[in-house]
C-alpha cells in the first residue's frame, strides 16, 4: 500500500519529466519541492541534465537546493522563468490554491507569477471541493499592529488567529514578517473577493490564495497519475 509519501515522489518524476537543460527554473517550497530538488540534482550530476539555474522561494530551498549541486539565481538576473515548480496545501476543480503553510507563500507567489509555465506537484489528498475546507489560509501580516490585523481577519467569516512558534512567540517568516491563520467553518465561498479584501488592506501584506495562476496541476493517487492542463 502507497503511502502519500509515496505518491509525492511519483508527482515529482512526473514534473522532473518536464525539465530541460539550461531552463530556469523556480523552486518552490515544502516536503514535495524536497524531493523535486534532489531529483533535480541527481539528474544534474547524472549528466541527464546540464545547465539548469534555479531560483529559491525560501532560505531552506536555497540550502537544499547548494546542496544538491543546483546552480541559483535571483529573478533580477533571470526575470523570465521557463518552468516553476511546487507544492499546494489544497487544490480545487479550477487548479486554484491554497499555498503557505509552508510559511514562505510571499515569496512562493513571486516567483510563480514570473514562471511561464506554474506546475504544481502534489498527493492526490490536497484535491477539494472547495478551498479551505482542510487547512487554514495562511496569510502574511505586518508586525506593526499585528494583534489589530488577526482582528479584523477575524471579521471576514472566519475564526483568525496569530501563527507562533511552539514557545509561544510569534512565528517570522524569511521576510521578517508574522502570519496569521485563518479557519473558514464551511470553506472559502468566494475566493476571488476574499482576496480582493485581503488585497485592499493595509497591513496585509500577502495571502495565501493562489487564484489563475497554475498552468498545470499534477497529483498522484490510489487511482494512478491525474495530470491536468489549467485554463
């Protein structure tokens, strides 16, 4: 029997297909992403692969990615990427997102929105009906004011809360900033409005809503490979 571990590995062969030499390349973040780098790396080493650049969302992808033997770059040098690779905390029917849990959604979406082609790796559990049914939407605060912010978070029809570390202190992402989690009962009604809101709101920094922004969504299950083109 597959464990979804299992099933994370098979979705990163199937996206690892999907890369050529001397592309740039945008790594993602999270256990799934992981996996994809030290691919990514053998196949480097292997010769299979030659020249391949990629650019880091987070300071661990980075360390991974040195460590594997990958070649980076910031977007100031490679503003164009050929492919972006990464994971999904929840994926519904129209290959729009949850992202963030992984606490680097900012940077995550940057360079998603810089890649001509956003593919998105994982098990077949992150697929849903409708987004925020699972996980909570992670959402990136400023620090000034931060209590003031999960406050009016709270106003949105969900129940919001400051993310701390287990010693209680508030949890920083690779930017400096807090974030905050956000629990909808019956999920997200209206995605596109919610991040409207989020999006108007000083002191809301980002959010963890990726919305159009997949070209391909590729998951794997007990049912084999589900690998879908995005509109």
């Amino acid at each position: 029997m597959n464990s979804d571990a299992d099933y994370k590995q098979q979705a990163v062969l199937q996206a690892l297909e999907l890369v050529r030499s001397e592309m740039v390349l945008g790594l993602g973040s999270g256990s799934t992403i992981a996996h994809f780098i030290d691919g990514l790396g053998a196949r480097l080493r292997s010769g299979q692969l030659q020249r391949v650049i990629g650019v880091p969302t987070s300071l661990q992808t980075a360390q991974r990615a040195k460590s594997a033997g990958i070649a980076l770059a910031e977007l100031a040098a490679h503003p164009h990427l050929d492919l972006a690779v990464d994971g999904a905390d929840e994926i519904d029917p129209q290959c729009n997102l949850i992202k963030g849990l992984g606490r680097a959604l900012l940077r995550e979406k940057i360079v998603a929105q810089h890649a001509l082609q956003f593919v998105v790796v994982a098990d077949d559990s992150k697929r849903v009906g409708r987004l925020g049914v699972r996980c909570p939407l992670p959402v990136e605060i400023l620090s000034f004011e931060a209590a003031a912010h999960v406050r009016w978070l709270g106003t949105l029809g969900c129940r919001a809360e400051l993310w701390c570390e287990a010693d209680g202190t508030p949890l920083l992402t690779d930017n400096g900033n807090q974030l905050a989690r956000c629990w909808f009962a019956d999920g997200i009604s209206d995605p596109a409005a919610l991040a409207q809101q989020l999006q108007a709101r000083a002191g809301i920094i980002e959010h963890g809503l990726f919305l159009g922004l997949a070209t391909r969504v590729i998951t794997v299950g007990a049912d084999g490979v589900r690998d879908e083109h995005c509109n």
